[in-house]
C-alpha cells in the first residue's frame, strides 16, 4: 500500500497523470487582527493553500510565484501577464511582487530604511526612511510579519516593514540585546540586570527574569528553544518555551563569547585573556572539554553545518578555526586588515576587515581537504570603514536568504555592496544610499514562505480599496492561474505609502532670464508636519535643451525654504530637490518646471 500511495503521488505531479492538477485557496487577512479580512492601507497576510486536485495532499516544498495587480478592464489575459513577469518583473507595470526581497539599512545618523533593489537606480529605490533619535544597539525581524523590532538606549520599538510606521515602543533601560522566539513570536529583550519577555504584538511584558551579572554575549538553539545569556562569570541557560532559567553556571574562568553548534549540541566559551576555548555538551554536562587557540578570542561563530568554530581575536586580526567534532585547532589565519565582524554562508566564512575597503572570505569545504584553506579577498569601495565596538547587534554583513552570496554594508562610501560567491573578487551590484553611510544591513524576504506543509505565506500591503488579481505561477507541479478578490476601504494617501517626505515648490513671481528669482520649497513629512531643520536640502533647476543649470541651497523663513537663482536663458528648467537629512534624492522628488522667459540674446 505504501508504495502504491507513493507511486500515486508521483503521478499526480506528473502532467497527463492520474492528477487534477494543483489547486489552491488563498486568504488575505489582516495582520494585527487574522479573524477578519484585510482592508486598504493596511499590512496584511496573504495565505495560499496548495494542494493535488486529485486526492487533497498538501503540496509542499515549492516555491510559488505571486504577483497582485488591480483588476481594469483590457488588461493583458492571465498567462501572458505571468510570462511577462517571468520576463521583465513587475516593475515595469508597478504591480505588487511577492517574489524577491528589500534590504533594510541602519545608518550611522540612528536612521532606518528600507530600500527595492530591483527598481532603477536612476528612480526612487528608498520606500521608507525614520529616524529613531538615537544609535540602536540591536534589532530581531519577524519577516513573515514584516515587522522589525529595535532596541534603544531606553526602549524597545516595534517597526512596521513595509510603511516605517512605529507600532508600539516600550520602556526598556539599558537594553543590549534582542532574540525573537520563532514559535510564539515573543521578543526576549536583554538588558543590564534582567530578561524581559515582550508580547510582540503590543509590547506588554510578559515575564521578568532577573540576571545575577551583565551580559556580555548570547548564544541561541532553535529545535528546543534555548538561549544561554553570557556573563562575566555565570552562564545563564533559558527555556524560551516554559520562560524560566533552566541553570545558572558559575565559571571558574572569565569568559567574554559564546555560541552553540547543533552538529556538537554544545556551546563553546571563549576565555577572556587566555587562548582557549572551555566546551560544554549538552547531552553530556559532566564532559568539560577545552581547545587551545592561537590568540585569546572575542568573536566567536560557527558554520552551517555546525562542525566548524572560528575564533577570532581581532586587536591582532587572528582567526583560530576548530573542528568541533575531533575537538582540536585545524587552522590558523592572520588578517592585516583586522577583521571585527563574520558572518557565515553555506560555502563561506565573511570577515569584515575595518583597516581595509574589503571582505575576506574562507572557502569552508577546504577546510578538511587542503592543508591551507582557500581565502579570497574582495575589494568594496575605497574606504575602510573603521572599527566597531561591543558583540553582537545588527552586523554589517548578511548572507542572502537563498545562499550564494552576501549583502554588505560599507559605511564610509555610503553604499550597500552585493557580492554573489563566483570566485570573483569584486561585488556584482552596488546601491548607493541617500541617508548616512550604512552601520548595518538586513534582507526582508518577502516571498511565500511554507509555515505548515501546504500552507504558505506572505505579508503585503494594497494602498488602495478595490478590485484586484493575484496571479499564481508554479513550475512543477505546472500552475498558471489567476483569482480575482476585493479589499474594502479607501486606504492610505501616497505620501503615507511611500513615507518620504513631500515636497511643495512656489513661484513667486514672473521668472526673468538674467534677473534673481525668488523660488520657495515647503517640505513636509507624512503626516504634514513642516521639516524645518534641512541644512543641506538642495534646489537644482536645469535645462535640458541648453545644458544652463542653477544649483544652491536656500535658508528657512517662515515655513518654507527660500532660493534665489539666477537663470541665464529662457526655457523650460527641471526642477529637482534632495536632502541627505530628510533621506531623499533628486530621484525620490517630482516638482514642476519652471518656465523662464525674456530674450535668447
């Protein structure tokens, strides 16, 4: 019978088979409240279920393609539309794309961002930008929820994903660290003194969990949810699940990392001021291994597989690497360029040097088959970008969701760098950014993601009350359909959409070539309120027939900020407008012309 079920199962993915073909049922709920259905301007969840026509077995392990358009009459047939995506995207057309990702930027000004590397870099790629007043310390996502949950010097902020909205912040002294709960969603915020465990959805806190030191690393495990919070001379073991400490370890060394390998089921301690590690295995306590090291450590991570330790000690930019599983130091590896964060892929360890413009990178599977490992440096920008203080936090490098390569931060050039794993020593893509250069970089996944077999999901946000489509594209089983839907309510203005500042731009009289004019710009954030700090905020009126410009900055008076440009020709002159402070280029801002008139010669 087994085999039979199997075989059926296997016809039914198979075209001209005993199949029906896939079939799916789609929900689009509100995020904040999943018993009713989503409305306009609000994030909301979109749910798909997949399963055989034929017998109602979930499929699972696939990877739709989503795309939502409004529903207009004359619109392209459904499969056409769908090829034209597979083709060119959907920005050509501006439809909403489920299949691809935003990288979320940290600036060194405390200003968050996020930005769509698939549109034009000669348009607005900035959707949202906020200022937090403050450097955060950390950040935890909840990417199928898009929201993004920061901790400040005093409190703990929850983000919305797709608007910049602020959801709720609560008081949070001295907050170091953030871990999410991937089963209940819970944030555990740790702080000087204690671990509270936040409700994510409002912020209440649910538990408080006093520390007997403060903290200097965290370590995760996600099958039992565990966490184990580093102090000087304690290790503190919780159950994210019951929200208690299960052990409370004193040390008889300092210790100042730490981090946990599933392939060991153990944690590893790196000693402070002695090349050593002390290991601790799990399902053996009473075993107390160490591994001697090249230099003392204080970074620690560990490869995907978990067989593999790196220890980096980065006043001398030594890296130490351990074989976890015969329990002895395999390579040693010096950086000139003094390494201060890694970040793990599948096939690479990244080191982020700060005294060079660059990236190391070991290639892991060389590790057990060469005598030295492979290493690759590769070159970002033209400045390095310095040194960075306490572990952990929000880190400048970040592998992508689907491997191969990396998304790197480089502050000092003001740029995101792309680096796909080619053996190539250069990056593949670079975005420039408008605000502060990047301290931190993060991928907010927004394709459908698989919660239960056959169920999938994917948030998203329709500014505008309707008629829609959603277009469902597989691969295998072949899938080519399309379903209409309605969203009520009115939904959100485009200024609140895209939460970037909107800029006004007023004449004040007839424009004369040759003669002072007086132009006024009246910048205002989303909700209205005049901007009135913009220091750098920059007018630039051009005239593309003639290649005459004027570019200058303007001083604030009375709600506006006031120019005086001399225009040497008569024409129509573009008008553009940009402002590091106010985190828009001369790409994100649509003014005017402005018409010049007077005599050519």
């Amino acid at each position: 019978m087994r085999c039979g079920w199997w075989m059926l199962v296997v016809a039914c993915w198979t075209p001209g088979g005993l199949s029906a073909g896939p079939e799916f049922e789609m929900q689009i709920m509100a995020r904040d409240a999943p018993e009713r259905a989503a409305q306009a301007g609000e994030t909301a969840i979109l749910a798909l279920e997949l399963r055989d026509g034929a017998t109602g077995y979930p499929l699972s392990g696939l990877h739709p393609g989503v795309w939502i358009r409004p529903a207009r009459a004359g619109r392209s047939a459904c499969r056409t539309a769908i090829g034209t995506y597979l083709a060119t995207g959907a920005n050509a057309t501006r439809d909403l794309d489920l299949n691809g990702y935003r990288f979320v930027l940290l600036g060194a000004d405390g200003a968050l961002s996020v930005i769509d590397p698939r549109l034009d870099l000669a348009s607005s790629n900035l959707l949202w930008l906020r200022r937090l007043g403050t450097q955060p310390v950390d950040w935890t996502f909840d990417h199928g929820g898009a929201r993004v949950f920061v901790a400040l010097p005093e409190a703990v902020s929850a983000l919305d994903l797709l608007t910049g909205a602020e959801l709720w912040r609560v008081t949070v002294r001295d907050g170091r660290r953030l871990v999410r709960d991937p089963a209940t969603g819970r944030i555990w915020a740790v702080t000087r003194d204690a671990l509270l465990v936040l409700e994510p959805a409002r912020g209440a806190v649910l538990q408080r969990i006093p520390l007997p030191e403060v903290p200097r690393d965290v370590a995760v495990e996600g099958p039992d949810r565990r966490m184990w919070v580093l102090g000087a001379g304690h290790v503190v073991e919780v159950d994210l699940a019951r929200m208690s400490v299960v052990e409370d370890w004193t040390l008889s060394d300092a210790a100042q990392a730490v981090v946990y390998s599933p392939a060991a089921d153990g944690i590893a301690l790196a000693l402070k001021d002695e090349p050593r590690l002390a290991l601790r295995f799990l399902d053996a306590p009473d075993r107390r291994p160490s591994v001697d090291l090249a230099a003392p450590a204080d970074r620690l991570a560990v490869s995907a597989d978990g067989r593999w330790l790196f220890a980096l000690h980065r006043a001398s930019g030594t890296l130490s690497i351990v074989d976890w599983a015969r329990l002895r130091l395999r390579h040693v590896l010096v950086f000139p360029g003094r390494p201060d964060q890694m970040a793990v892929s599948e096939d690479y360890l990244y080191l982020r040097e700060t005294q060079a413009p660059r990236v190391s990178l070991v290639h892991i599977s060389s590790l057990d088959t060469v005598p030295e490992p492979g290493v690759l440096d590769v070159a970002l920008g033209s400045r390095a970008p310095g040194a960075r203080g306490s572990a952990g936090g929000p880190s400048a490098v970040v592998p992508l969701p689907e491997g191969g390569g990396a998304l790197i931060a480089a502050t000092a050039d003001r740029t995101v760098f792309l680096y796909l794993e080619t053996g190539m020593q250069a990056p593949s893509n670079a975005f420039r950014v408008w605000t502060e250069g990047p301290l931190a970089v993060a991928i907010h996944d927004r394709t459908l993601t698989e919660t239960r077999p056959g169920h999938y999901e994917a948030p998203l946000r329709l500014p505008h009350g309707g008629r829609y489509e959603l277009l469902l594209h597989l691969a295998q089983p072949p899938l080519a359909e399309c379903r209409e839907f309605t969203v009520a309510g009115e939904g959100m203005p485009v200024e609140q959409v895209h939460a970037l500042p909107r800029v006004e731009l007023h004449m004040e009289g007839e424009v004369q070539a040759g003669r002072p004019a007086s132009v006024a710009l009246r910048v205002a954030d989303g909700a209205g309120r005049v901007l009135e700090d913009l220091h750098d905020l920059e007018l630039l009126l051009m005239d593309v027939s003639t290649h005459a410009y004027w570019r200058g900055r303007g001083a604030y008076e009375g709600g506006v900020y006031r120019f005086r440009p001399l225009l040497p020709y008569p024409g129509r002159y573009r008008a553009f407008a940009r402002s590091v402070q106010g985190g828009f280029g001369y790409e994100d801002v649509h003014l005017p012309a402005v018409q010049v008139f007077g005599d050519r010669s």
